[in-house]
C-alpha cells in the first residue's frame, strides 16, 4: 500500500480500509492548519494503476492460504472483506466526477464486499459537481463525507481564510441532502478567538440547525509555529481563546443545536473526550462540561494543550 507523509482519517473511520488517491490539499491556506506541511507539494494525484495495484494487494491479502490460516488457528474469523473504504488525502473529493467513478469501479473490481465510500471533502469541492454528478457519486457508493466546516461564523471563516461562507455552507449541504449524501462536520472550537466563542458557537448552531450532519465532531484549536495564525498571534493580530473559553464554546453550541446529531469530541487535541447523541444525552453532556467548567484550572489545561505533539 502506498502512503505519502502523515495519513489523516476521523476516529469514526477507524475500521475503513484506507486507500491513498490524493495527498495534501488543493486549498492550503487555512490559516490554523499544519497537517500537510510535511509534504513537499500543495497537492497530488494518485495514478490510478497506482490505485489498482494498492487494491490488488488488498485483495490478494484478503484471499492469501496463510492468512486464513492464521486467522483460523488464532480462532479469528475469515475476513470476507471491508465493507467501507475512505480515501485519504485532505479533500479528495475535489475530483473531478469522472475519475472518482472511475475509483468506485476499481475498488468495486477489487473488493466487492465495499458498500460505502468516504473521504474529506470541502465546501468548495461540493460546488464543483452538478446535482447529476452528485447522484451519480451516490449511486457509485460515495457516502458519508467529511466536511471540515469549522464554524458557521462568518468572520471566522474569512479570517482564517477558509475559502468560503456559511451561506456557502448552507447552500452545498442541501445538495448534499437532495442527492441522499450523508456527511460529518468538523467544528473547531477556539477558532472565533478570545472573547467571541460563544458568538461564534450561536452563529454555527443557526447553520448546523438548517442542515443534517450525521455527527458533528469537535476539536479544540491547537496552533504551532509553522502556521500562519501563529504568525499573526506574533504580529498582534489575533488573540488566542483561553481553556476554559473552549469549553463554555462547546457548552454553548450544544445546547443551541436543535437538530438530532450525534455530538463527538474524540480527537486528541480534546483534554476530555467525550460523545453522546442529541437531543437524548444534552443534559448529561451540558453537566459534564459544567464540571470541566468549574473544576478545571486553566493553566493544567494550557499545560495539555502545549505538550500536544504536532497534530
């Protein structure tokens, strides 16, 4: 299988099988993000007989004597094959139709047992395809796509230069719906900055509620000095939002969401991890924030946020 730098996925694909058709990022200009400077370019396409033959290893692995051996002596059961595959990469997604119909034809080919297909996506690459094209990517398996929406404010989305706007936001998650499409939103708690993350929590919940993510998940901002924001922290440009802040964002978003979702904060940048499914579990999830709230000190969570290795 071939990989190129640091391989992303959501704690929710963990069991997918992961197939590399792009790496990095067409956009590569949010201002909080690091997660594809280790590569030496923007952005690439997979060849597809690079794809192929990823596949084929797969299935050749799936088939192999010596594996269903060993799973059979270790009392493990034969594994048929994944049923969900997500393509790496920071939005793949941003192919053109054809070609990932083309990635759904292979991967049919190869391993039959796959249902459903997921990856990034961002807003902008949604914009791209025709409400046709979006049927057709359904039709072909693509489901479940992961958008990194952030906020639904608007001047956090500029200000971070996220290419887009919530009526953007708006606009291309009710395609999404129309063409059966469910999808995951990453929110960013802390993007809004010092002072503005309750604004900005009450900005997203306005959008989120006119839509139907499946899960929302939420990470709390982590900067390092090789991003952009960082730099403008340096030039005064920008105040970082405290500790505890994040968590009255959250305590905040939460409780406005109207809609039923599953609400997850599982990454690692979360000190406290946590999920539970709105509207059932608000209350107990709004309790335990409660307690972080007033039980935590903001420098014992300053000290987990800056011992965060590079995310």
């Amino acid at each position: 299988m071939r990989f190129t730098g640091t391989i992303w996925r959501p704690p929710y694909e963990a069991a997918s099988l992961l197939i590399e058709v792009t790496a990095g990022c067409t956009h590569h200009r949010c201002k909080f993000c690091t997660l594809y400077n280790d590569l030496p370019f923007p952005f690439r396409m997979s060849p597809l007989e690079d794809i192929e033959a990823d596949l084929l290893e797969v299935q050749t692995a799936l088939h192999s004597p010596i594996g269903k051996l060993t799973a059979a002596l270790r009392g493990q059961p034969v594994q048929e094959g994944p049923d969900r595959a997500f393509l790496t990469g920071a939005n793949p997604f941003v192919l053109k139709p054809d070609r990932l119909l083309e990635i759904a034809r292979l991967i049919g080919r190869y391993l039959p047992t796959v249902q459903t297909i997921g990856c990034f996506a961002r807003i902008t690459d949604i914009a791209l395809k025709t409400d046709r094209e979006l049927s057709q990517l359904r039709t072909a398996g693509y489901d479940g796509l992961t958008i990194g929406v952030e906020t639904g404010d608007a001047s956090s989305l500029a200000f971070m230069d996220k290419g887009y706007t919530p009526e953007d936001i708006l606009i291309q998650c009710q395609r999404l719906d129309r063409a059966e499409i469910s999808y995951h939103f990453f929110y960013l708690a802390g993007i809004a900055g010092a002072g503005q993350g309750e604004r900005g929590a009450l900005a997203s919940a306005e959008i989120f509620n006119q839509l139907h993510p499946r899960l929302i998940g939420s990470s709390m901002l982590t900067i390092y000095p090789d991003s952009r924001l960082y730099q403008e922290i340096q030039a005064g440009s920008w105040t970082e939002a405290g500790e505890i802040e994040k968590f009255q964002e959250l305590k905040t978003l939460i409780s406005h969401l109207d809609i039923p979702v599953t609400f997850a904060a599982l990454g690692a940048s979360n000190a406290y991890q946590f999920q539970g499914r709105l509207p059932e579990e608000r209350q107990s999830l709004l309790s335990m924030l409660d307690q972080i709230i007033q039980r935590e000190q903001e420098g014992h969570l300053r000290a987990y946020r800056t011992g965060l290795p590079h995310l």
